[in-house]
C-alpha cells in the first residue's frame, strides 16, 4: 500500500488531497485524521472507502461508505473531526 498527501498550508477546513495506491480491487481501507490545533486540542475523524478497480482510492472523489461521514466530500475527514 502507498500512501500520498497533498496539504495546503491554510484553514482548516482546505481540502486534505489523500491517495491510496496499490490496494486490492474492492478492498476496505479505513483513513484516520488526526490533527492538533493552534489552541494545543487534538481532533481525529475516519472513514472508511471501498478501493477502485484500478486498487485506489481518492478521498476527494471516491465516497466515503462509512464513518465520521458518508459520500464524497473532499473536506469530510476535515469538518467531521472531534476533540
């Protein structure tokens, strides 16, 4: 399995860009965000996304099919987290 970010240096709820290569085609993966913001708290949300054929996964095109949230949203992992 690859992992790939892409962060902007901005707001929090900027898009996080997440790619996850070389998965089985169909396969589950659950991504965990875990962040502390400028006030020293700590925030953490999940999803879980069903791989493509192609044995990827987009978190700002493929849907999220459980978790913090559900479907595509490309700052879900972002405004769904908690203390």
């Amino acid at each position: 399995m690859t992992l790939s970010l892409t962060c902007a240096d901005g707001p929090l709820f900027e898009p996080v860009g997440i790619e996850v290569s070389d998965l089985s085609p169909g396969e589950h993966i659950r991504i965990e965000l875990r962040f502390r913001d400028a006030a020293n708290v700590d925030w953490i949300s999940q999803a879980t996304f069903v791989s493509s054929a192609a044995g990827t996964v987009h978190t700002d095109t493929h849907p999220a099919v459980s978790g913090d949230y559900v479907g595509v949203d490309p700052r879900g992992l972002c405004w769904s987290a908690r203390p």
